[in-house]
C-alpha cells in the first residue's frame, strides 16, 4: 500500500513509471503530482472522470476547497514549463450511478453525499424519480453523456497509445435526454416510475404512456430545493441538489461520439446504457405494484 501522505513512500511508488492515471484527489492527489514532477513522471492523469472543466463554475460547489481546480491549475503550470504531459478524462456520468448500490458498491465518490443508490436523478430499485428534467430556458431537454466504468478504462488504456495527449479527452457511452435516461430505465425494468404526483399531463404524453414521477425539475425548483437544504444545513441533500443544478446546466454534456471514440487506434465499442442496466437489474425484481403489461 502506497501512504499517501508520505512524501518518500510517494516518490519510491512513482521512481521509473512512465504514467501515472491519479484515482485520488485533495491532499492526496497535490502529493502525488508532486512526487511524480520530482521522479519525472512522463504523463499525468488526475482523478477528475466526470464533465468537461469548461462547464464548471470559478467556484465550483462540487469541488470543495477546490481540491480539483488546484490540481488542474499546477498541471497546467508544470505544462507550461514542458515538464510533464498532461490530460482531463472526461466521460460524462458513469452508469454505475444507476446500478444495485450506487457509485459507493463501486468504493467510487465517497465523498459527494451523492454516491448511494438512488441520489442521482432516479432511484431504480424503487422506480422513483427526481429529474432535473428542464433547462435554462424551461424546456425539458436537459442533456447528459454517460459512460460505464469498465469502458471508461478501456478508453485509458487506448489513450496510453496515443503519441500526444490534448489537454483534455472525451468519452462517451451514451448521450441522451434525462427523459430518455429515464424511458430507458422504465423499458429496462418493465415498470411505471410510481410518483406522489402528475406534474403535467403532456409530458405523460410524450413519455408514450400515462407514466407519473416525483417531480420534473425546473432550474427555479432546483434553487429553491437548495435554499431549503441550506436553511435545514443538511449537507448530503445540499450535495445532491447541487449535482442536479450542474446536471441541468449542462455539466455533463458534450458532442458525441467522444474525441477517445473517434481516435485512431484499437476500436471500441461501448455497451448501451440500456443494456447495461438489464444485465445489472436482471436478478431484482421490480415492485409488483408498479409492473404493467402490453396487449
């Protein structure tokens, strides 16, 4: 094991390696860096594995002390000075937000109070849903890119190929509408999304069956959920209502198919979204009261 806050341990870790794709953020991942700029590290990818950095704010909410930003910025630096190679993975949303056990049966963003399942757009056990579903301009077209994990390292792995690196990469699973996110959900476990309420009946109309949600979010609601959570200070619901703004914000959004899917080199096919989660859900029931048939 590797004592992060160790600087020797970091730099005998590092001696001689080539590149070095960072897992680990904060303390943790300024010591790294700096461990790998003092071995000569050849390439360095932080732990970032999400949007594009164009979309985040100065002050970005998600990056608490802007433990990422920092990173980001002596990258940029040692960059300048050509004494390191540097890339942004951006894959959009992993699919295992979605999955039995959300990104924590993973061990992945344990510290976002976003991380368990059901905290991110639609609890797929449940068939519940709170969808940041409408964009600046109040219509429902809020857009997102999603990736699995396990693609997400094969397109790593292409990347170590690759002769240069830009300064950020893209990859893409698949991109589609929260509403399609969740049509793909709703085919996938053959159930109703239940609700407490019908917001509005066109949008029933337009999911193709008299389907009911929690709620579909507008950019005001979002900002008043926030406020409320704040006024409560319960930081994991502040946490949450802040991924759905960044979501509804375009956060996760960019042009498809990916710059990693597009590059030369070995081909790869991403799984759908909608496969992947059959194949994850396929031994959980759905709640029986919620299953519905076709004739």
């Amino acid at each position: 094991m590797v004592d992060y806050e160790d600087p020797v341990s970091l730099q005998h870790a590092v001696m001689g390696v080539d590149t070095v794709i960072s897992t680990v953020t904060g303390v943790a991942g300024m010591e790294l860096l700096k461990a790998s700029i003092y071995q000569g590290v050849r390439r360095f990818a932080p732990a970032e594995f999400e949007g594009l950095t164009s979309r985040r704010p100065q002050e970005d909410p998600l990056d608490p002390n802007n433990a990422k930003r920092n990173i980001r910025l002596w990258l940029d630096h040692y960059r300048s000075q050509n004494r390191i190679e540097s890339t942004i993975f951006s894959c959009g949303v992993l699919y295992e937000r979605f999955g039995p056990g959300g990104l924590r049966a993973h061990r992945l963003g344990l510290r976002s109070h976003a991380d368990c399942e059901g905290d991110f757009i639609v609890n797929v056990r449940n068939m519940t849903a709170n969808a940041p579903v409408y964009d600046a301009n109040n219509q429902p077209n809020v857009t997102i890119c999603l990736t699995a994990a396990e693609d997400v390292a094969r397109f790593v792995v292409k990347a170590l190929d690759l002769s240069r690196w830009p300064e950020e990469m893209t990859m893409v699973g698949e991109r589609m509408t929260v509403l399609d996110l969740l049509r793909c959900v709703e085919r996938a476990r053959g159930t109703y999304v239940s609700s407490l309420f019908v917001t509005e009946v066109a949008h029933r109309d337009m999911l193709g069956c008299p389907l009911t949600f929690h709620t579909y979010e507008y950019p005001a609601s979002l900002q008043s959920e926030l406020a409320l959570a704040q006024a409560l200070g319960d930081v994991p619901r502040i946490q949450r209502a802040q991924q759905h703004i960044a979501t509804a914000l375009g956060r996760y959004s960019f042009n498809a198919p990916g710059t990693l899917n597009r590059a030369r080199g070995r081909r790869i096919t991403p799984i759908g979204f909608e496969q992947w989660l059959r194949r994850v859900w396929a031994n959980v029931p759905a709640p029986m009261h919620n299953v519905y048939t076709t004739t």
